[in-house]
C-alpha cells in the first residue's frame, strides 16, 4: 500500500481527519494495525482539551455549551497553524504507548514543543 504525502487529494485539508492521517504517516503505520484510528482520535482530542485548558480564547467562536469530542469528520477546531503542533502531539501521545519506543526526551520536546506554539499565538 502506498504511503499518502500530506498534500494528497485523499487526505481532507481542514479535518480533523487529516490530522489523523499526517500523524499516522510519520507514525510509519498506513496500514493502521500499531495505532487505531479510535486511539489516534482520542489522542486528537486530548490535544485539543489540552489547547482549550491552556488558551480558551481560541475556541471563542466555536464552543456554545462546553466541550464535545470531535469526531474524525469534523473541521479542526483550531487555527490552521496550530496543526502540526497537534500531529506532534498525536505523535508522542501514540509512541508513549509503544514499549519500543525509549527516547523519552523527544517526547518531551514534542509535549514541550505543541505547549510553547499554543502560548506564541
């Protein structure tokens, strides 16, 4: 199968979705046997509640009545540059889980990383 370049037709700019997909490439898993896409979605999720604690003014015009998981369909819910900080995100959150993976510090640069460009905006 395959491996889609971020700037593929298939993948949908603009989704939640395509935030899934971009982690799931450099997560070098197309066929999405290590991660599940539910697993990669929660880890979407927990960035963005991570986003909302830290800087609720970016979600001024999309939150009426608290927050609601986003499914993969649904628009990203942040300002555009603020998705590779989210695909980083995903991305230590996924290895975290994997007993393969032992750079620690990179995962912390990445947590570190996603946390700095939420506060530069």
């Amino acid at each position: 199968m395959p491996i889609l370049a971020p700037s593929s037709p298939s993948i949908s700019a603009g989704t939640v979705q395509a935030v899934l997909d971009e982690a799931r490439l450099l997560l070098n898993d197309p066929t999405k046997v290590r991660y599940p896409e539910s697993y990669l979605l929660v880890m979407a999720n927990n960035a963005f509640l991570e986003a909302y604690r830290v800087r609720p003014d970016l979600f001024f015009s999309t939150i009426t009545a608290g927050w609601v998981d986003k499914l993969a369909t649904d628009t990203f819910p942040l300002p555009d540059f603020l998705r590779p900080a989210v695909v980083n995100y995903v991305i230590a959150r996924a290895e975290l889980r994997s007993a393969l993976y032992d750079d620690k510090g990179k995962l912390a640069a990445l947590f570190a990383d996603f946390r700095q460009q939420l506060l530069s905006v």
